[in-house]
C-alpha cells in the first residue's frame, strides 16, 4: 500500500503546474487544458483519502466532479470559438476589451 | 513493486504535465496533456478505483481531448508564432505557483498521521452503484440536468449568429449600391 503522503505530494504538484500554466500561457485553450490537469490532481487526491479512509463517497465525488468538467470544457470552448470568430485569436489578453 | 510503479507513473504524469505548459504548439500540449491523464488513470488502477479509471479514460481521453483537438485544428491553431508574456510575468507566475505549491504542501503535511482502514472492495462498480444511487441520488440527476443544460449553451453559443451577420453586411451593401 501506498503511503497517503506520496499521492499528497503528487497531485500538489500537479495542481500547481496547472495553476503556473494558466499564469503562464497567454493561449485560451491551454489555460483550459491547465485548468482540466488542475481537476484532475484534485480528483487524485480525493480518490487516494477515498482509498485510505475506505469510503466509497470520496470516489462518487470524483464521478461528479469529471461530469461538470465534461460540461464545462464543452461551454468554454463554444465560447472560445466565438470569441474566435470575432477577434481572429485565442489571445486572452486581448479580452481586456470586455472591461466597460 | 507497486512503489516502483508509483514513481514511474508519478514520473510521467508530471514530466508531460510540465511539458503541457512549456511546449511551443499547442497541438503538442494537447497529446501531452492525453499522456498525463493516461498515467493519472494508472494511478486510479493502483489505488483499487477500477471503475473510475474505467470512466476517466472513456471521458477525458476519449471525449475531452477529441474536443479540445478538434477545435484547435478548427481555428487552425498550430503555430508557433503565438504571442508569449514578458519575462517578467513568466518569472512571476514561476514564484507564485511555487509558493502555492509550497503553502498546500505543509498544510496538508499531517495527513500522514490518519490510520488507513483495510479493504479494496469500494472501487469496484458494484459498491460505487450502491452509494452513488441510495445516497446521491438526487445529485446524479441533477447532473444529468446540468449536461442537458450544456449541451443547450452550447448549441446556443456556437450558433452563428444571424442578426450580426445582416447588421455587418447591410452597410457593405448599401455601399456598394450608392458607388
């Protein structure tokens, strides 16, 4: 059996390589993909606390959590193509127009 | 051995996980994000959670990265040429993601000390069933009400819009009809 430390350390430091992607990257469709690599590590620690705490809930959340992301993902990108087809780039700076 | 296959999976997951974030084209960001989930759905398997490996391969690799590849290669995205942040903001975004990383590490430090229970039944689709359709019922429809409501949206937001189009073309028109 695994220690429960090892998975801490492993999806903390997924989490945060997504969190630097999203403040890296000026690419709307990589900050999502950060955004899904984000999930997922909080969806691997839940399942290891699920693991080790032998409570079938933590892996239920899980399952909810991957629907909202499937739902998620479809909206954001639905808009990033629109905002694509309105100002010809995935640039996220360039929604510093949205501002009043 | 499971410790070994540990290491290499965590190994991999977080190599093509940096590599998501430094590669150039974001086709290539993409396959290595798929990597990286593939790996994460190893780690599930170690951990006796078969079922939702099961389904975490199904969704993310099967429909989440179709999508986000598929629009990439609908903008025609895969160029090199797209603009990067000063190295100011990179360096900035490097100290704060490594001070997050560091600020969650000890607070989550003590969990070592909680007492892991024996049993490796409650992955399997079976135990999952039981809970996910007694406990969270209402939760799992209400899930089902929110993909609804997605696929709406979208279909609604992707939609060209009509009433812009005869907005931006009328003066065109008009143009050409007073030359």
């Amino acid at each position: 059996m695994i220690p429960i430390d090892n998975y801490i350390w492993l999806s903390t430091v997924l989490f945060s390589i997504g969190v630097l992607g999203v403040l890296y990257r000026r690419n709307a469709i990589i900050i999502f993909a950060c955004i899904e690599l984000m999930l997922n590590a909080v969806n691997l620690l839940m399942v290891s606390f699920s693991n080790t705490l032998n409570d079938s809930r933590g892996q239920v959340f899980v399952f909810f959590i991957m629907a909202v992301a499937a739902a998620e993902v479809a909206v954001g990108l639905a808009i990033l193509v629109m905002m694509y087809r309105k100002t010809k780039s995935v640039d996220i700076d360039i929604l510093n127009r949205l501002k009043g | 051995m499971t410790l070994y296959l540990f290491y290499f999976l965590s190994f991999v997951a977080i190599l093509s996980a940096l590599l998501v974030v430094f590669s150039k084209s974001p086709i290539h960001s993409i396959l290595y994000l798929i990597i990286t989930f593939f790996s994460i759905a190893g780690h599930y398997v170690l951990q006796n959670a078969q079922f939702l490996a099961a389904v975490h391969i199904i969704v993310y690799a099967g429909a989440i990265m179709v999508l986000f590849l598929y629009v990439i290669m609908l903008l025609n995205l895969n160029k090199e040429t797209e603009p990067h942040k000063t190295n100011l903001a990179k360096m900035a975004a490097v100290i704060c993601a490594g001070s997050m990383m560091v600020v969650l590490v000890a607070s989550l430090k003590g969990a070592s000390y909680l007492v892991a229970k024996p049993g490796n039944e409650i992955g399997l689709v079976k135990n999952l069933g039981k809970v996910l359709f007694n406990e969270f019922l209402l939760p799992f429809e209400l899930s089902s009400i929110l993909l609804l409501a997605a696929m709406v949206g979208v279909v609604m937001v992707g939609k060209q819009d009509h009433r812009t189009q005869i907005l931006t073309n009328t003066p065109t028109t008009e143009a050409n009809k007073t030359e």
